[in-house]
C-alpha cells in the first residue's frame, strides 16, 4: 500500500508533469473506482490542472474549473505514467486498469488496481474536505506544527497498541503497515506496548522514530519515476516485509505476527527484549 513517502513523491511527480496541462478525457474502466457521481467525472475534461496536494494517502488534482479530482489508491492500486495515451478506448472489465486521464499533449496517467478486493477510491469533488476519508484525517507527522507536545498530547489517552495506534488516520494521517513496522524498529518498541503507557523518554523516542523514519523515506523517493517508487520503498525497509532476514542492526532474525488480513514484522532483539510474540490468532502475546 502506497504510504505517506510514496504519495508525497507522487505529489511533486505529479505537480511536474501536471501542472498547466489540461485534461482532454477522463475514462472510468471500473465502475467500483467512483464513490462520488456529481459532478461527474467527465466535468474535469477541457480544465487546466493548477495544483497537486497530498493529504495523508490521499492525492488531490486540483483544476481551474474549480473540481478536484481525489484519489486513495488503497492497498493494491498504483499511478502509472504514459509518455504517450492510446488512442483507442480500453477495454472495460479487462485487466486492471481502473481509470485513464489523458492530457492535452497525448501523455496521461493510468490508474490500476491488482488482486480481488477493489478499494481504489476516486472522488471528483468541489472541495477535498468533501471526501469522508480526507475530513477525518488527524494531523500530518511532517507538517511543521506537529511537534512532540501534540503528539504525546495524542497518545496520553490511547488505551491501544501502538501499532494500531500509528495506524489511525484519524489520530495521525498517512502512516500504514509498512511505516508502522519501520518506526516501531526504529524507536525500539514492541508493536503490542499500549500508547497511553509511554514514558516521556518513550515518548520522545518514539516521536524521533516517527519523524525520521518518514522524512528519510520521503528523500529517498524524491525525483524517482512514478513506476519506480514501489521498489524503492521495498529496498529502503528494513523490517517489514523481511521475515526471516537478519535485522539490519543486531543480526537477529527477523520474525513476522499474523493477523487475517495483514501481518507484522519485528526485531525480537531490539524490540521486544529478545522475546517473540506470539501469533495474535492463536493466542496472546507472550509479556
């Protein structure tokens, strides 16, 4: 799933190759890809492109016909760039294009989403805070007033685990799986210690973490091509998804928790005091 550094380098990718240029056709191949239907998406064609923001996961085209064109690109979606757009219409239902802009110019992008579950959201809205994921966002960790008063401010009552707790949008935008795992490596934490009995050292700890692991995530994806960004997220990590590799920093192998729909990974020396934890689905964590 494409995570806060990866949206922002789509961001700043986008803003170089968008800006000024106006859209001539929006194609929706899936019908599931549009969650809003006035105006609809088709309004955007003939409009200038005039900026390109990020909030959390979500990527906002804003144009000068006073739409925005909002994107989630959810756990299996991607931004695909074409130097040229075909001219022949795709094919609905067929692989897993989703939807096509192409722009004055003959470039454009592609928007696909692989696998069964379809959770790409594209909303055309006169205002982003329309979009329900975007007006329950909590704060952006790299913004310039989320210091570590407003973030311990955030945990003080957080009766749960900090890796769902780096987790919720609404209590801090843009962070996922991936990234939860990286700072949770990074702050020497487990990922099953409550928010709310952080120490203030812990605390400190745990905000350097989180602002460094996404800063530096964010530079490396600076200037890279939209199709490249996925294997310099996989090459930068040093935990998440790599289950039985040494860690990176004690040698120590590294070991992955289960869940139904998704998975973790840990370092046991560093993290959780040379410890394992056990698989949450068949029994607790092991204190």
């Amino acid at each position: 799933m494409p995570e806060l550094p990866e949206v922002e380098a789509l961001k700043d990718f986008l803003t170089e190759h968008l800006a000024g240029r106006r859209v001539t056709r929006v194609q929706p191949l899936a019908i599931s890809v549009l969650k809003t239907y006035d105006p609809p998406v088709t309004a955007l064609e003939g409009t200038g492109i005039t900026a390109v923001r990020r909030y959390g996961k979500f990527l906002d085209l804003e144009s000068d016909g006073g739409l925005h064109l909002v994107t989630h690109l959810a756990r299996a979606g991607w931004l695909h760039w074409r130097d040229a757009v075909p001219d022949a219409p795709p094919r609905p239902g067929k692989g897993p294009l989703a939807l096509r802009v192409a722009l004055e110019g003959g470039e454009g992008f592609d928007l696909t989403e692989a696998g069964t579950q379809k959770r790409l959201a594209v909303y055309v809205v006169r205002d982003p805070a329309e979009v329900p994921g975007i007006a329950r966002l909590g704060p952006d960790p790299l913004a310039d007033d989320f210091d570590e008063e407003r973030f311990a401010g955030l945990l003080k009552s957080e009766r749960r685990q900090l890796k769902g707790t780096l987790r919720d949008q609404s209590l801090i935008a843009g962070v996922g799986n991936a990234y939860s795992d990286e700072i949770l490596h990074a702050a020497k934490m487990s990922p099953f210690k409550l928010a709310a009995s952080l120490t203030p050292e812990e605390t400190t700890r745990l905000y350097t973490a989180l602002r460094t692991t996404l800063t530096e995530a964010v530079e490396r994806s600076r200037g890279i091509a939209a199709g490249r960004l996925k294997a310099e997220k996989k090459s930068g990590l040093r935990v998440h998804g790599r289950t039985g590799e040494p860690c990176p920093v004690c040698g120590d192998t590294i070991r992955e928790v289960s869940f139904s729909d998704s998975s973790l990974q840990y370092c046991p020396t560093c993290q959780t005091g040379g410890k394992p934890l056990a698989d949450r689905r068949l029994s607790r964590l092991l204190k």
